[in-house]
C-alpha cells in the first residue's frame, strides 16, 4: 500500500472515531428540541433531582470528551506505518495516584452532594401535613397490568366496606403533601411518575410509602418502570392533580357516588 | 487472489441485502374471516360431515354480520333502528355521555382540532386507530376546498363528535382484545389458554357483568363498565386509557360478535339436510337475538332506596347467610364457606371422570373458584348497589344462582326473599372484608 494510502486510511478511520464524541455530544446539545429530554418538573423536589441529574451529567459529559479525544489522538499518533515498537513500562506512579485520586474526589463529591435529596425523598416523610406514613391519602396496588388506586373510607380505614376504588385514575390535590402507601399483588413493578421525578418499585408482600408535592394542577403520565411480564408496555395510568378544594369536593363526590343508585 | 476477493465482495453484499430486506417490518395480520363455531357444528350430524352445508351457514351469517374487515349488521324490514348504528344512536341521545364523548375526542385529537380551529388545514395530522376519521376528513376536505369557514367549523365538529365506525372498531379490537378473546369472540384467543378465569367466550351471549335481572344480554352500558373498570384480578384490563368514543366501538363489535355467535349456534342447531336453512328460520332466530340485546334495559335492577345499614340488618344477613338451605337459609355458606372463604362444600365436586375431587365448573366448561368474601376484591364494584345486583340476580354462567324469590324459612314460616333480604346480604357481605375480627364478634341469631 502506498504511503499516501495509508495515510487517507488512517485519516478516514480517525474522523469515523472522532464522528462518535461528536454525535454523542451533539444528540444532547438537540435532546431538548427533538423532545428527546426530560418533561419539565411539577413537583417540589424535581429541581433537586434535576440538579443532581446535570452535575452527574456534567461530570461524566467531561470526562466523556476528554477520553474520547485522547483515544481519537491516540489512534491517529500510533497507528504510523513506521511506528516505533512498543516497549514495556511498569507504569507512572504519579499519574496513576492523580487518575485514581479524581474520580474518587468526585464519587466522594457525588456521595455527599445527594445525601439532602435521597433524605428528602425516600427517608423523612411529611409528618405535619394532612398525610402521614401512618395516614396515608390513598393506597395504590400494581398488579399485572394495571394500577388501583384506594381511597380509605371517612374514617380513614383502609379495610371499611367504604373505600373508594378506581383503576387507572389516580386524584390528588395540588400543593399539598401527598403520602400513599404502594403495594403489590403480585410480581415487582415500579411506580414512575416522570414529571415528579419519582420512582419507587412495588414488592409484593410490603407495604413501602412514597411521598410528593405537586405544585401544578393537570394530568400526568404514571407508566410501570420494572419489566413485569408481557403486558408490562401497556401498564399505564393517569395521576389527575386537582387544587386543594377541587379535590376535596371531588373527593366528596366519590364517597356520594358509592351509594349511588346506578 | 482478484477473484477471491470480489467473491467475498459479493458474499458480504448478499448477506446485507438479506439482512435488509428481512428488516422490512411485516405487521402480523390475523385472518381476516370469522370461523364456524366447531363443537356447536359437531353436534349436529347434518352439519359435520357436510362441507356444503358448513359453507351454507358461513355465508348467511356473512349476510347477516358481514366480515371482520367489513362487519355490517343486515337491518331487517320490519326493524325501526340500524344496528349498523346501536351505539352511536343510545350516546347522542344521552347528554351526559355525549357530553363526556365531546370532552374526550377535543382532548385526544387536541392538536388536529388546534390547527383546524387556525386555519392550518394542511398541519392535521393522522390520528392513531382512527382511520375512519382520517377518511371522513379527507373528504371533508375534498369536499369544501374552497370554503374556509365551512371547513372549519366542521372539521371541528368532525373531530369532536367522531364516533368509530363499525369496521374501524374491529380492527381496533384485533389490536387490543383479539389475543385474549379471538376472532370470532371466542374466547379461544391464543394467550386464552393460560388464563383463568378464562377469556369471555361472547357467542353463547353470557355475560357474568350486568346490572340486569335474570339472564339477559347486557346494555351498552354494563359491557362499557367493564372495559372501563376492568375485571379485577383477572386478565381483563381497565381499558381507560382509550378515548370514550374507542371504548364504545368496541362494545359495538363485542355485541355484533355476540349476536352473530347466538345466530350461528341457533341456527347450526336447527339446520337439516332436508330442508336447510330456510330464510323465515334465519330471520326469525337473527331477529329474536337482536330483540334480546334490544330489550335489555327494561331488564335493570332498579334501587328506590338503599336503607340504612342496621345491627338488625347485618344480623339479619348473617343469619341468611349462615344458614344452610336444608334449614331454610340463603345458604350462600354452602358455596361461600362459614368464614366467606369460598372453601364451602359446594364449591367443589367429585369429577366424574377421573374420580378426583375438584373446583365446580361454569357454564363454559373451565373450573371456577368460588369468590373469597374476605378479601375485599370485588371483580365487578364494591358499591351497596353493585353487590345487592349480583346477589339479587347471581352470576350468569357461574354456579352464583339468582337469589330473589328464593324461598326461604324464617321463624317457622316459608316466604320468598324480597329486595329487603338482599340487601341485608349485600350488607353483611361488606363486612365480610373488613376484618375477620368484627366478623366473629358480629351478632347472631342463634
Ligand atoms: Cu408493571
């Protein structure tokens, strides 16, 4: 092969290396115009997960790049006809001290700057609200494939013969904490509301509680985020965010409508 | 050398162009003809072994109901209603669910109607399983070209007010429901065989789910509660996340296959070698099965008044409950177990065959459980009136019998249960679910 062959060659599958940091790089400078990125967030811890979600991505979109050059660079420097021979080295202290050092700095970064968010979700429910952990708003069972939710009756006993039952459509009030109780009737499923930025699985024999503010009235998606069986695709719902006294004529209504005569 | 390579050269492109071309994504497509119920026709000689005759039935229930690309009710003379027609005549006429019909479509077809309602005809989109809609607009559009105002104000009206046609709604339920409840209704869909309670078959024209009394077919109404609400714990779906027009197309194929499946096992049993199938016999049987869908809503358990809900009341249904029929009782015990469990003797028996003790079966052939009280699951509504319905009326297709009119004995004396009976059953029955505790503790006559 003549030397200036080789040369295109090497060029050619260098811009086919390079093409793979650009692509990547530029599917998320358009996610958003392709709508390929999140829903906006309506709920009172959304931001903070979105926070944690761009630091993550700012971190790892970094060192993305830089590794992807290096490599490209790499391969275009090394790839000579006349390369020289590889020669043994027991490697550099220094330099595997510093790559090592960095990324633990930064899990270390990663691990703390998440504690307030973590705790906020999944370990210090609302205890002053009108829904506790203890008093829950409603239940919601998965079961393959669709979600139910459960309105205790006026007591707020999740056994009466009065409970509310409804598939599919799932009411809350806006601003105000929500804490329901979710369960399983059979296999793990996982309740994703993705404008919330919860998720939490369902596991059949507990009883694990999940809480969010929502802070703007409309109809969001739920969908099933834990492959369940065949029908998983289509395990889906609705969570209906109503304001406060809209709810809770609402909910009136529910308890009028159980002893409706049709 | 030059040979070889161009051999591989041409090896790699085949393999491509294979690859591609087996890429090309073939929608699987059922058949598209109904088949003939098989043990209805094999109980009768004169069908079975007469390929003729077989295809002489297939064709006048292809008169009567068209095909499952083109399903079409045949309207008989004397009929004063299109069946074509059923269930879009009972919403239009019915202000809250048109109303509901209306709310649904604008939401569902929120951006056509948005770029109709601008001006921006050419923007409208296709909306999904509505190809009917995409060529009513079409024309439409065709049609008031050069009239603006006129194209939007019905364009709007068009999207708004869309009700699925029948052949629309049939291919919709071969999407949605084919795979459980098949072509023809069935219920002999391919993931059928590993379900129980087993898909409905809708031909015998059993329905489990009505608020109706006795065995009729059920309204429009009973068979759109079920797809809305689903059957609980069982394999049928809530299917609330179609629009409402979408839901009541599919009760509209749900009652042409069950009309058509009556038809077929009438007249299969009626037909003879000698005489065939006579038009006045087919008309007569088609005519009589419309007329029981038709007559359905004057069959409706009406409720005056729930009463209050006493200690007198829920001892009183304890008592009916508890008590076996041999003592004059409702005897629901016998199949429902003294703890509600569903563990009652009844609900179980000695197969014939294999001599094995095992649960009763339904009417469709398929081993049933008897319904665990205790559990709080209802499959069809937890209100008062749904649970005094099933009482009152039973299950249909299932060993649940109808309980109004039962004689019964109370304090030495024979007297049939009265809507006041039931609803003391439907009462202590809700408490059946609410703690095994209060069960024990509640009061008893004896
Ligand atoms: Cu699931």
């Amino acid at each position: 092969m003549s030397s200036l062959k080789h040369f295109l060659l090497r060029a050619v599958i260098t811009l086919l290396f390079l093409a793979v940091p650009i692509l990547g790089v530029w599917t998320f400078v358009k996610a958003e115009e392709w709508g390929l990125w999140f829903p906006p967030t309506y709920s009172t811890y959304g931001p903070s997960i979105d926070f944690l979600f761009d630091v993550i991505m700012w971190m790892v979109a970094v060192t993305f790049v830089g590794t992807e050059l290096l490599l490209v660079w790499f391969f275009f420097r090394y790839s000579k006809k006349d390369a020289t021979r590889a020669t043994y080295t027991h490697g550099n202290h220094t330099l595997e001290m510093v790559w090592t050092a960095i990324p633990a700095l930064l899990l270390i970064f990663v691990a703390f700057s998440q504690m307030k968010a973590w705790s906020t979700v999944k370990i210090n429910f609302p205890e002053d609200g009108p829904y506790t952990v203890a008093k829950p708003l409603m239940e919601i069972y998965a079961s393959q494939f669709d979600w139910r939710v459960r309105y205790p009756d006026a007591q707020g006993n999740f056994e009466g013969a009065d409970v509310i039952e409804v598939p599919y459509d799932i009411t809350v009030p806006a601003d105000t904490k929500v804490v329901l109780r979710l369960k399983s009737r059979d296999v793990l499923h996982s309740f994703f509301v993705p404008v919330f930025r919860l998720k939490q699985d369902a596991v059949p024999g507990m009883e694990i509680p999940v809480w969010f503010e929502a802070t703007r009235p409309g109809d969001y998606d739920l969908i099933c985020a834990e492959l369940c069986g065949w029908g998983h695709y289509k395990m889906a719902g609705k969570i209906h965010v109503l304001p406060k006294d809209e709810f809770a004529s609402w909910l009136a209504k529910q308890r009028e409508n159980l002893y409706a005569k049709d | 050398m030059i040979v070889r390579r161009h051999r591989s050269a041409a090896l790699l492109a085949a393999v491509a162009l294979t690859l591609t071309l087996s890429c090309k994504f073939e929608p699987f497509t059922p058949e598209l003809h109904y088949s003939l119920n098989g043990p209805v026709v094999e109980k009768n000689p004169d069908l079975q072994g007469d390929p003729g005759a077989q295809a002489q039935l297939a064709g006048v229930l292809e008169m009567l109901v068209g095909t499952p690309k083109d399903p079409r009710f045949l309207a008989l003379k004397d009929w004063d209603f299109d069946p074509n027609y059923w269930g879009e005549d009972l919403v239009k006429k019915d202000e809250n669910a048109l109303a509901a019909l209306i709310a649904s479509n604008r939401a569902a077809y929120r951006e056509q109607i948005a770029s109709i309602e601008a001006g921006d005809f050419e923007n409208v989109f296709q909306p999904r399983f509505a190809d009917d809609l995409w060529r009513w607009w079409l024309a439409l559009k065709a049609e008031k070209a050069g009239d603006a105002a006129a194209l939007k104000e019905e364009g709007v009206k068009l999207f708004s007010e869309y009700y699925p046609s029948l052949s629309n709604s049939a291919a919709f339920y071969r999407n949605q429901c084919f795979h459980c409840h098949g072509t023809e209704g069935g219920g002999n869909g391919s993931t059928s065989r590993f379900l129980n309670p087993r898909p409905r078959d809708y031909r015998p024209g059993k329905f489990k789910f009505t608020a109706l009394k006795g065995k009729s077919r059920p309204r429009h109404e009973d068979v759109y509660r079920v797809l809305t609400e689903g059957v609980y714990t069982t394999a049928m779906p809530s299917f609330r996340r179609f629009t409402d027009a979408q839901l009541h197309g599919l009760v509209d194929y749900v009652r042409l296959l069950a009309i058509r499946g009556e038809t077929e096992i009438l007249l299969a049993s009626f037909y003879t070698s000698d005489e065939g199938l006579s038009l006045e016999s087919v008309q007569e049987n088609y005519g009589d099965v419309v007329a029981k869908w038709r007559g359905a809503s004057k069959q409706v358990i009406a409720a005056e008044d729930i009463p209050a809900v006493t200690p007198e009341r829920l001892a009183h249904g304890r008592t009916l409950f508890m008590t076996p029929g041999e003592k004059g009782g409702a005897n629901c015990v016998s199949c429902h177990g003294t703890s509600g469990r569903g563990d009652g003797a009844s609900a179980f028996e000695v197969d014939p065959l294999t001599k094995e003790t095992r649960r009763v079966k339904d009417e469709w052939g398929n081993e049933i459980s008897v319904r665990d009280l205790t559990r709080g699951v209802f499959r069809f509504g937890r209100r008062p009136i749904d649970l005094y319905r099933r009482i009152y009326a039973g299950i249909n297709g299932t060993p649940m019998p109808e309980h109004i009119g039962m004689t019964v004995t109370e304090d030495g004396k024979q007297h049939p249960m009265t809507e006041s009976d039931i609803w003391d059953l439907a009462f202590f029955v809700r408490t059946l679910s609410v703690h095994e505790a209060t069960v024990a503790a509640a009061p008893s006559h004896h």
